[in-house]
C-alpha cells in the first residue's frame, strides 16, 4: 500500500481507503459477517482511513466498523458525516444543538472519546455561506468532541467556498473518470491551502467496473434502482449523474484502455491516483473479493500521457455535456 499525506493534519493515509456506505445500507443486502470481512481484509492490507456517515445504515456502518476496530491495534483514521438526519434537510436545521446531537450520537456509534475528522454531509449550497456553522465545528473541536472537520460537497462551488474558512482539512467531493471538473481549478485551490481531497463515488456507482448492462437490475433498496432520477436525493450520487446508457457507451470505449491483468476497476481507481492533489480514494465494497480487487489499484503503474489523453476525449465526447457545469 502507498501512503499520502492528508492535507494538514499530520496524517498519512492509504491511498485507497475504504467507502463504508455500502455495508450501512442503499446498496442492497450485505450481510455482517461480509461486512466485518471486507473491513479485516483492507486492513491486513494496510487500508488505514476508513470513510462512513451517521445516515449509512442508521449508524449500522460505524457500528460495523467499531466492531473490526476492536479487534485491531494499528492506527486507523475513521472519517465520518454530519447532517444528513435533518429532516428536512435544510440550512435552518445546521444549528449547534443538532451537529452536537450527530456528534454525540456518532461518538457512541464508532465507541470512541474524540472523532478524527467530520465532515459535513453535502449540505445545503446556503451553508457554505454560514460562517457560524464553521464556528460551532470549531467549538467541538476546541470541546474535545472532534480532532478535525472538512465538507463533502455535491458542487465545485461548494468546495472552493469550503477552504475559504480556515479550519477545513479536507473536502471530499465526487471525481472518477465520468466526473473530470474538480481538477480544473478546485485541486490547485486545494494543494495551494493545504487542504486534503478524498475521491468518492470512484467508481460511478458501479458502471467503472465494466461489469454493467442493459440487462443489469438492482434491488428495490439499493439507490441505483429508486434514485436514478434523483428521487430520493442528488441524482449525481447515483451512477455519477450520466444517462444509465450513455455511461454504458462511454465504458465499451474505455474498456480496450485497460492494461491486461487489471481489471477495470482498478484502471478507474488509478485513474484517479494520477492526480497529486488526491489524498485518498474510497471505493465501497460488500465484500473481501471486492476489497482486495480495490486495493490492487495501488499495485497499477502509472497510466501514460496518451491513455490519460484518451479518457479524456471520451469524457469530452460522451458525458461532458451532461455534468460538467451541472456540479
């Protein structure tokens, strides 16, 4: 496993971390006992920064993962989220007595004394311009409650207002090979302040593992089949906001870029590592097949300037137009 820093904190993170969405709930049945073994496999592969929220699962996620922290002795970064159990989940609603709530909540959660990093959970745009919020994630910190904050965004925007306030250590916002314009200028912003990146949604939903068809059918509690449209919240969570088809086109023509005796996964995972400015990638998985298939990404040499250049025309070609200004 290779090693990065993590903005400012002092931290050196895993390159590939671990996306604890999919063993809270939304992606379908996943069992405890996989669950447990997904997390024990990337961390006997040296993963040490796992990512959840207080909504995966109603806090099934940080329960599960307390539960594998217990057994180990390393040290391992949880990165965790604030906000989503608002309901409605409005700006009004980001007061102190509610993030207090969260945190307390996901402190019993995860079984820890002081939490190591909350992010705020893609919050209203309105938020990002409400210097009294960052000031109340300064008071828990300055109360013990947290060692550091950062933001998950839905928008760009979002995250270049985020490291204006000077407390922000990390920004976790959609990137993959579907999703290209954090790079343009919000990463420059972000290696100039410091400031660490996590790539979610690495994998567009699943689409960027090649293993996606027409045919493809999801469970009724997995958001793939009740928010394509973005029914339930940000359409550009699911399948990174491309039409099902067009992103079904866009990977026949990624798929002769990837290198034999990878899969495509990995490929899309690498993709991402080329970008300095990233701290960290976190690609679920309901399993230990699915864990260690991740975390080979790190073993990928380096893609070259064509391949780069490739993926790059096949994002201007087939999805540019349907997400770039959109977030």
């Amino acid at each position: 496993m290779n090693y990065r820093k993590f903005g400012r904190t002092g931290w050196r993170v895993s390159e590939i971390g671990f996306g604890a969405w999919a063993i809270g709930g939304s992606w379908g049945h996943v069992s405890e006992a996989d669950a447990l073994d997904a997390l024990r496999a990337s961390l006997d592969q040296g993963v040490n920064l796992i990512d959840t929220a207080d909504v995966y699962g109603d806090g099934r996620s940080e329960q599960l993962i307390a539960k594998a922290l217990k057994e180990r002795s390393e040290r391992v970064y949880v990165t965790t989220k604030a906000g989503r159990r608002l309901d409605p989940h409005v700006a009004a609603g980001f007061t102190r007595e509610n993030l207090t709530a969260f945190i307390e909540r996901s402190l019993t959660n995860l079984q820890v004394e002081a939490l190591d990093l909350v992010q705020l959970h893609c919050p209203p745009t309105e938020v990002f311009y409400m210097p009294e919020v960052f000031g109340i994630l300064d008071d828990l910190v300055q109360a013990g409650k947290l060692h550091y904050y950062g933001v998950s965004v839905e928008k760009v925007e979002e995250a270049i207002k985020a490291i204006e306030y000077p407390n922000v250590q990390s920004v976790q916002i959609i990137f993959n090979m579907f999703r290209h314009r954090p790079s343009e200028l919000f990463f420059t912003l972000a290696q100039q302040r410091q400031v660490a990146i996590l790539g979610r949604v690495p994998l567009a939903s699943g689409l960027l593992t090649g293993k996606m068809s027409r045919q493809s059918t999801f469970a009724e509690d997995d958001h793939r089949h009740f928010n394509r449209h973005g029914e339930a919240f940000d359409v550009g969570e699911t399948f990174s906001g491309v039409d099902f088809e067009t992103a079904l086109a866009a990977v026949e023509q990624i798929r002769p870029l990837v290198p034999a005796g990878a899969t495509m996964a990995q490929f899309a995972l690498r993709w991402i590592l080329m970008f300095d400015a990233v701290s960290g990638v976190i690609p679920g998985a309901k399993n230990p097949k699915q864990a260690l298939d991740n975390i080979g990404a790190a073993n990928l040499p380096a893609l070259d300037a064509e391949t780069m250049a490739r993926i790059e025309a096949i994002y201007a070609d087939k999805i540019k137009a349907q997400v770039h200004q959109r977030w």
